[in-house]
C-alpha cells in the first residue's frame, strides 16, 4: 500500500531500526498479527510495530515518531470491538503502530491508601495475581481479563461485569499519565487523590481510545475482596421478569456484584460451541446471573434457580456467560455492537431488536447477552457481510430513539464513527474536534478513530 512513498518508509523503518533496535517489528509476517482486530471485522497495513519495554523508551519513541511524518496507531491488549486499536485502512503516510504490551513495570501496593501504580501493558490478569497476593482486589473485571491491558481500559473507559457496584475505569483510577505527540508528559501519577486545581487534563485521557496521546502509567484504587459472595442463575420469561430479580438482590442483600443476561438464542449456541450441560430441562427465554456479597439466606430464590456458593461451583455458572462472545465468534463474520438502554425502556428495546432481526432482509441469527444492571446489552448479528453496515444502523438508530447509548463500554472507534452524531449534536462534536486538534494538529494519532477523516 505504501509503495508510491517507498523511499520515506525505507528511511523511517532505519531511523527507528536504528535508535531501538529489537524493539521495532519489521518481520511482515509478525507485523500482521496486530493489523487486524479481535472480532476480525477491520484490518489495517502497517510498515512496523514498536514494542517499548520501558515507560522512558516510550516517551522517546513516541516523540521520535512525531518527526517522521507518518501515521501512529496506539494498540493495548488488541481486545476491542470497534476497531479502534488497528491502523486506517487507507493512509496515504506510512502507519507505525505503537504496542503498550511490553510495559509490565509495577510499583508497590500502597497498603494505607489502597493502591497501586502499574505501566499500561501489564493485563488486568496479571494485575489480580500481584494484588490477591497482598489481599486486594480491583473494581472491574470482564471476560478478556488475560489480554486486556490497564491502558487499553483506560483508553476505552471500560466496564465489564461489576459496574453495578464499582463503576467504570474512570471510577476505579485515581491517577494517570499520558504523552502528547511533542513530548509533553501530562501526569496526575504522583497528587494526591484530593486535587481540585483546575482543569484535569490528564483524566482526558479516559475514555479518548488514544486520539489525544499515549497512556503510559496508571495509578488504580484498589478494593478489599468481597467475601463470602453468593451466585445465582434463574430463568426469566420476560425483561419485566429479570428486571425484577435484580431489583430483588438490589434490595435485600448486601453489596450486588454483578447482574448478567443471557437470551435463549445465545445459551443454545453457548451450550453447543462449548458442549456444556443445560441448566433446565428446556432453554429459558432469559437466563439472569446475579452474584451478590452475602449468603444465599440474603435471597428468596425461586425453586429452580441454580445456586452457588464455592469458588469452584461459581466459576462453573460464571462460564455460561463469559463463553457468550467467543461462541458468536465460532460462526464467522458476526456484527458485534455494544450498546446500553435506559431500564424502563429496556423491554421495549427488546421487543422491537426482535423485529429488526426479523426484517432484515440478510439476518440468519441474531441475539445478545450483558450487563442487565446497568442496561449495557452485546448484540450479536449473523448473515450481513462485514462491509454490510446497514444492520448496525438499524440497531444503533433505535438504541437511539429509546434514549440509549451507542456505545456502552467499548468505545467508538472505526465502526461507529459514522453514527457519533447518534449521541451527540453538532456543537458538542464540534468541541470535541477542537479538542483533539490541540493535542493532535496534524491529524496523525489514530486518524479514523471516534472522528470520521
């Protein structure tokens, strides 16, 4: 793709070659395995993956790119939906991609403000082995917990399963640092968690999928583990139906810890993919997981709700639904949309997403499963092509006049960049822009991602 610039590429793989040496990929066949995205959906060319092993190496290549007129696409773990980690399909300048996997440093637990500073690579896996040995526990956790980077979760403000009760990212970080493409370290790493002194530029970094600059370190506010915890899985006919199970451990029992979701068409793919026991005798309409802090005398638990209160036992309901995105998968090209309903029109949702599989003319499957607490639903569509957005538009417009989000919780990205003004008029989108050319004038951080070219 970059031949008509092949000089210019020559001279910046020997530049960068040159300054880092094993840490700059060239090996084609190395370089394509971060050019394509986890769902498979988008793919973008790259000249060379730089793997950084030190936060000060970072900041050096980081700069030092900047001088070489070419494209930088930051990339964490790999793990999102939307594109938002992989190079521009069409670039007229030669694309470098930045990888934060090699940044594993980490500091101490800070025992008396319950905390701890780690590098953006280090996976959220290996962040609950070194703080469960120290008898802590960290607020979000989510399937893709052995890959997910703590960077790329800030990029993305991700949620996963326990933002009933602890929040997002943003909630669960009380310090970050990021670079700016000309060197400027913008840090909150080392003030205290109490500092209003004015504008907080650094927490701009949450939530801005690498349009605005390079996370390098995060300072995490840790949690003691919830113990001993409690989970269910009950069958449910309507969303009225499991709405009401959730309200019922939200009332009567202690701290809730997660509200989960399954549809009938999801649990009968789940049981085939993964050749996994039937919970009942015949597949619910909706299969609703709650896990609470607390003992099951907490709750009045329905005959047929299944019940458990082991580590082991636990883990064994928990795969039902963290096997949910990985048996979508097994089927091909499958449309993946994160989206969250308002709950009092959450049923209404449902009813006409049902409508929606049903009308269009190139749907063969379609389901979800996700978050029921916080209304944040993972849509799964089979039978359009990928190149094929018109059911994405479909699905997002009507998230849309119920009062929804677009995205939930893994960000805008490519895939959704086109449906932005789903969610925002044009003066906010404006403003938004207009902070992303202060950081990044020339337009060459992550072009394409949350804004259209």
């Amino acid at each position: 793709m970059f031949e008509s610039c092949r000089g210019h590429v020559n001279d910046v793989l020997a530049s960068l070659v040159s300054a880092y040496g094993s840490e700059v990929i060239v090996d084609p066949n190395v370089v394509d395995a971060y050019t394509t995205d986890w769902t498979r959906r988008f793919t973008g060319p790259a000249i060379a993956v730089l793997r950084p092993k030190t936060v000060d190496t970072a900041k050096q290549m980081f700069t030092h790119l900047n001088t070489l007129n070419v494209v930088i696409q930051i990339q964490g773990g790999n793990t999102g939906l939307v594109g938002g980690s992989i190079p521009p399909p069409r670039s007229s300048l030669p694309v470098v991609i930045v990888s934060t996997s090699h940044l594993k440093n980490c500091d101490e637990v800070d025992h008396v403000s319950g905390s701890i500073t780690v590098d953006a690579g280090v996976t959220l896996g290996e962040l609950n082995k070194i703080i469960s040995a120290h008898g802590w526990a960290f607020g979000v956790d989510l399937a893709a917990r052995e890959t997910a980077t703590i960077g790329g979760m800030c990029a993305t403000n991700a949620g996963g399963i326990r933002v009933c009760a602890f929040g997002m990212m943003r909630e669960n970080v009380t310090g970050i640092e990021f670079i700016t493409l000309d060197g400027t370290v913008v840090s909150t790493i080392d003030k205290p968690a109490k500092n209003n002194t004015g504008l907080q530029l650094a927490n701009f970094a949450i939530g801005s999928e690498g349009v605005l600059g390079l996370i390098t370190r995060v300072r995490l506010r840790l949690r003691r583990p919830a113990q001993p915890t409690t989970v269910l899985v009950i069958p449910a006919n309507t969303i009225p139906d499991a709405l009401a199970w959730v309200r019922e451990a939200q009332q009567h029992t202690n701290t809730l810890l997660a509200a989960e979701i399954i549809d009938n068409v999801t649990m009968e793919l789940v049981l085939h993919t993964h050749s996994l026991r039937p919970l009942w005798t015949s597949t619910a309409t909706y299969a609703v997981l709650i896990e609470f802090e607390g003992d099951i005398n907490l709750f009045t638990a329905p005959d047929d709700a299944l019940v458990a209160s082991n580590y082991a036992e636990q883990r064994e309901l928990w795969k039902y639904r963290e096997l949910a995105s990985d048996s979508w998968t097994s089927l091909g090209d499958v449309h993946k949309l994160d989206v969250s309903v308002p709950l009092p029109h959450l049923n209404q949702f449902v009813t006409e997403l049902s409508h929606v599989f049903a009308s269009h003319h190139n749907v063969t499957r379609g389901g979800f499963f996700g978050h029921l607490a916080d209304g944040n639903l993972h849509i799964e569509v089979v039978g359009p092509t990928f190149e094929d957005f018109s059911i994405d538009q479909e699905i997002l417009e009507l998230v849309a006049r119920t009062g929804g989000s677009v995205s939930a919780e893994h960000g805008i990205g490519r895939a959704k960049a086109d449906f932005l003004n789903l969610a925002h008029d044009d003066a906010a989108l404006a403003v938004m822009r207009q902070i992303k050319t202060v950081f990044d004038p020339n337009g060459r951080l992550n072009p394409g991602v949350i804004f259209n070219e």
